[in-house]
C-alpha cells in the first residue's frame, strides 16, 4: 500500500451525487492550495503576504515575505521534503509557534500531497505520540524550546518509539540531534546530501482537487483527539465563502493571534482566507494588549479573531486607555460562546463591527453578517455561509424540531466531513446514516436561519475556547494507583466561560492516606498532557450520584460545583 492508499482508506468520501451538486452550483472549482499560492504569486508577487515580526524560538528578527518569496520559498521546501524522502500521502505532524515558517512548511506539503496534521503549540507527549502514531506520521516539525519548553527532546521520544517517524525538523538555530529546518530547502528535487533513506522521485502526480489536503484536529468528546480529513476544494470554498462574508479583498490586513494551526485563525477567514483574497498576514507573537495593539497600529490590521476571553481582556484594555487598536474594521469572536453583555461593548469600545462566529473543524461555520442588525450581531452566532449547508434542529430521537426551540445540531454540506480519518466506530455514533454530522451542540434557530448556542451536549469543557474531552483527562486520572473513579465536568469561570473540575472517588486501600488534589493535577500532567487539559480543580466524593443504568450524573455534579462556587 502507498501513502496515498492509506489516506484514502480512512477517508470517507462525499457521495457523488453531492460532490455533483457542490460542483454544479460553483461551491468546489477545482482549485488546490498549491495552485492557489502559485495563482496569487502570478497575480501580485511583489505584495506582502506574510508578516512575522519574529519574538520567538523560531526567528529573533522580523520577516516580511511577499507572495512570490512566499511561493519560491514553498518550492525549495517541496524540493528538500522530496530530497529527505517526504512523499505524496505521508502525514506529517506540524506544531510551530506563530512564525512564518508555518506558511513555508504547509504550502510545501500542499504542494506535494503530504498532508500536514495540525498540532498546537500547548500539546505534548500525549497528543504528539498519539498523532505519530496513529497517522503513521513520517516526519514531524517543531520549534526548539518554545514557552520554556524543549521540543526537541519531546521529539526524540517519540521519534524512538515510531519507526514511521524518520525525520525531526527544528525551526530555529539550534537543531540538537535532528535536523535544521533551514536546511531543508533545495532548488532541485535530489540535489542535497539526505539522510535519510530517499529514492530521489518527484511527487507521483500533482494533487487533486478532492484529495485529502490535510488533517485537522477535532476538539473532540473521546478518549483520544479524532482527525479530520479536509479536503482542497471543501476547505478553498469554506476559504471563498468566509473571505466574501468578512469582507475581505487585497487590502485587508489579517492579524493572526490564536496559534495558526487552529481552523479558526486558518481559514475563518483566518490567514489562509486573507492569502486567497490577496491580503496580507501579519503574525502575533502574543495575544495580549500589549503585543497585539502596537502591531495593529504598525502594520495598518484591519480583521482578526479572538476567543472570548482574549475579547474581554483586549475590551478591558481599551477601556482603560490602552490606543494603538483604531484600524480595526472587523473582530470576530467565536470558539465558545461569548455573551451578549460582552458583545455590546465591542462596538463603542473598539469602534469596528462584532462579527461572531461558530464555527467547528469537522466543517460547518456560522457568522454574522456585517450588516445585520447590532442585535442579531450581539445576540446570535450567525448563520451558515453556505446555502447548501443543510441544518437540523432536532431532539433526543432524532425527530425535527420547529424554529424557535433549542435541540441538537446536525449538518452536511459542501465544507462539512463525512466522517473523521480511520474510524469507523466513533463515525458510526458522530454522523446520521445519511451523513449528518452530529455536533453536540444545542442551539436554537430563529426564523431567518440565525442559530444562537444554548449549550452542549457532548462530553467536552469549552475552556475558553479551547475544548478538552472529558474521557481523555478521566483516563488519565484512572491511571493513578489511588484513583478508582473520575467524572471530569465544567464549572463556571467568570474569565474562560468554563474551567474544568475533576471529581474523583478515591480507592477503599488509599483512603487512610489519599492523594491531594494538588498531586493528581501533577500526575496528569507528568502524562505529558497540554497544560489546558490539567484539571482547574480536584473534588473528592464518597462516590458519584447515578442514574438508573448506572451512568454517572454528570448534570448533578456540574450543579453541585457550580453551587459551591457560588457560595464560596
Ligand atoms: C472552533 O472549532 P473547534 O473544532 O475547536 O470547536 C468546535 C466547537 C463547536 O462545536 C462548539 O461547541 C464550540 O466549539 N464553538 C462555539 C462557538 N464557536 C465554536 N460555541 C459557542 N459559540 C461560538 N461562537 O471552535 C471554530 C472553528 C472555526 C471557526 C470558529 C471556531
């Protein structure tokens, strides 16, 4: 089996009667990522695309590429990858801070049909070596030691346990025991000593429109993040569609502050969005006031996207007499759910239009419209961007309700997956028989198709955006020898919307001397866990109130806390 074989065989396809109808109607035109930054280079190379005004591991200095270096650089890269072995299909695990050699690298995978899996910068050994692992990843791409933390050592851990994982690539000076991205590139596919075992070949053929372009990481309800297979033309027209219902055009400045990976900041309408409308990208190294305003102000940004704890905290800011914001035209918020009280600040604050958006990685996204009424912006999450994105409200059974009536979101469309990558089980519980995604989310739809989120169903904490699965974290708690039971649950956070609580019943043996709430957040963080998953807080109890069969109640305990942290 090649790469390529394996990629197809974990990917569920668009029925062909609808890839026809996507087709027909416009929404898929046959464009690939790596046409598309060969089109814009053609078009206006001389243009900045990409702004990194350096701060990190990666790059101390600024860097400012335009679309032809952009494109000529993503070249070079393609050329070494293939000189280093990296081949059409191969999967390719990317955690890379802000910098512009995230640009570099993606584009050249695109380019050879390698598909990029998108790690954040806060994973660690847990979510890598599952990633490796499991995508049979041939190489993996990292910064040197980023936020204090060495990169480089977590990757020859995992390189020694995953004989697939055959190159390290490290952005910055210092390689250590792998190799320097830098070095990477090369004019002609073959022309650089290799390492690595290398056949010489080109690509096998140029990537197509509907293949796999690259693997996307859903927040995820289960033991372990799923992968998601977005394909070029679904995510070019969820691209298309985003870049027309923001605004954007060639003078539209995108500042990037969530970590780039994330879909949010990618493509709604995100930095691959402003590059197919000819803008221009602009890095932030951090997300604070401090960093993001001088930048805007610098750089002349027009757009950017928050989460709603980062809004409140730039909303704050502004209020206190921090300038430098004043070329905003357009904030989106979205990633949890960001209350009305907050929204109505952002227009007298900040003096540009809310956009709010709810959107998710499996597909479907939901915006605003930028002139829709301050109270549809404030009060809603927006409606699709597609008219053939097919929405359902519906309850328990599956049995449609009327507008007006909050109930399970399900959806398919031209931009929306049909099941997550090589996982048959989990697509069988996530997606209707007749394809419908299953979101977990609870909204209510007003009759002119705006969707409000009332809440959630699945088993997930929106911690400010960020979503940790509670099993993933239960199952690391059931790890440690004094823990026989674990139930994590949200509980109210003025700042993050959610923080995570972690209830834990202790075994009979260890009950003389249990562990302290303190020690099981270190153990689950010892299991190499991202810091945003380690529990807020650690609740001991006798044992957990169940229901009828036997599941454990996790409405009770998510009241139970909420309560006690009211009162406290
Ligand atoms: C975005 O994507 P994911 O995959 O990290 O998370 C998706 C989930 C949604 O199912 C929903 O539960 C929640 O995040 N969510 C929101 C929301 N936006 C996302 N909940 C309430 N209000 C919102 N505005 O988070 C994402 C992807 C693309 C664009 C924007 C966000």
């Amino acid at each position: 089996m090649t790469a390529l074989d394996d990629v197809l065989d974990g990917f569920t396809p668009y029925p062909a009667e609808f890839a026809e109808r996507y087709r027909a109607a416009g929404h898929w035109r046959g464009e690939t990522f790596g046409r598309m930054l060969r089109e814009r280079a053609a078009a206006h190379g001389e243009r900045i695309a990409v702004v990194d005004p350096g701060g990190h591991s990666v790059a101390a200095g600024e860097r400012r590429w335009t679309y032809a270096e952009l494109d000529r650089r993503a070249d070079r890269m393609a050329a070494g990858l293939l000189a280093r072995g990296v081949r059409a299909g191969d999967r390719v695990v990317v955690q890379l801070p802000n910098a512009a050699e995230f640009f570099e690298v993606v584009f050249a995978l695109f380019r050879i049909g390698a598909l990029p899996v998108f790690a954040l910068p806060a994973h660690r050994y847990a979510e890598i070596s599952h990633f490796c692992s499991f995508t049979g990843a041939v190489a993996y791409v990292v910064p040197g030691v980023e936020g204090g933390f060495d990169h480089r050592e977590l990757a020859g851990r995992v390189r020694a346990e995953n004989p697939a994982l055959r190159l390290v690539l490290v952005a910055g000076e210092d390689p250590g025991e792998h190799v320097r991205l830098a070095d990477v590139p090369c004019d002609v596919p073959g022309d650089v000593p290799c390492d690595v075992p290398c056949d010489g070949a080109g690509p096998a053929r140029e990537p197509a429109p509907g293949d796999v372009a690259f693997l996307q990481l859903s927040g995820g309800s289960t033991g372990v993040p799923k992968l998601i297979p977005r394909t070029h033309d679904d995510y070019i027209y969820s691209l298309r569609g985003s870049v027309e219902l923001c605004a954007l055009d060639g003078r539209s400045v995108y500042l990037c502050v969530l970590p780039a990976a994330h879909n949010f900041p990618l493509s709604s309408p995100g930095s691959l969005g402003t590059l197919y409308a000819g803008g221009r990208v602009v890095l932030c190294p951090q997300p604070n006031p401090e960093t993001a305003f001088p930048l805007i102000a610098r750089e002349g940004v027009t757009i950017t996207g928050l989460v709603p704890p980062l809004a409140l905290l730039w909303l704050d800011a502004a209020e206190r007499g921090a300038r430098g914001y004043e070329s905003l035209e357009v904030l989106l918020v979205g990633g949890a759910k960001f209350s009305t009280e907050a929204a109505r600040r952002v227009r007298p604050v900040l003096g540009c239009t809310l956009q709010q958006v709810f959107g998710m990685a499996e597909g479907l996204v939901n915006y605003t419209r930028l002139d829709d009424p301050e109270e549809l912006i404030t009060t809603t999450q927006g409606r699709p961007i597609s008219p053939d994105d097919e929405v359902r409200v519906v309850d328990d059974r599956d049995r449609d309700l009327p507008d007006g009536t909050t109930g399970h979101l399900l959806t398919r469309g031209p931009y929306t997956i049909r099941g997550y990558w090589n996982a048959p089980g989990h697509n069988a519980d996530s997606f209707t028989p007749d394809g419908f995604y299953r979101t977990g989310d609870l909204v209510r739809r007003l009759p002119g198709g705006h969707l409000v989120v009332e809440g959630r169903a699945k088993d997930q904490i929106n911690r400010g955006g960020e979503k940790v699965a509670a099993e993933e974290i239960e199952n690391h708690l059931l790890a440690h020898p004094a823990v026989h039971d674990a139930a994590v649950v949200s509980m109210p956070d003025p700042y993050l919307g959610e923080r995570t609580c972690a209830y834990v019943v202790i075994r009979a043996e260890h009950r003389e001397r249990p562990p302290k709430g303190v020690e099981l957040k270190r153990f689950v963080r010892q299991c190499g866990l991202a810091d945003y998953k380690v529990p807020d807080r650690v609740e001991f109890v006798d044992a957990f109130p169940a229901t009828g069969i036997g599941k454990v109640r996790k409405k009770d305990l998510r009241a139970a806390i909420a309560t006690s942290l009211t009162r406290s």
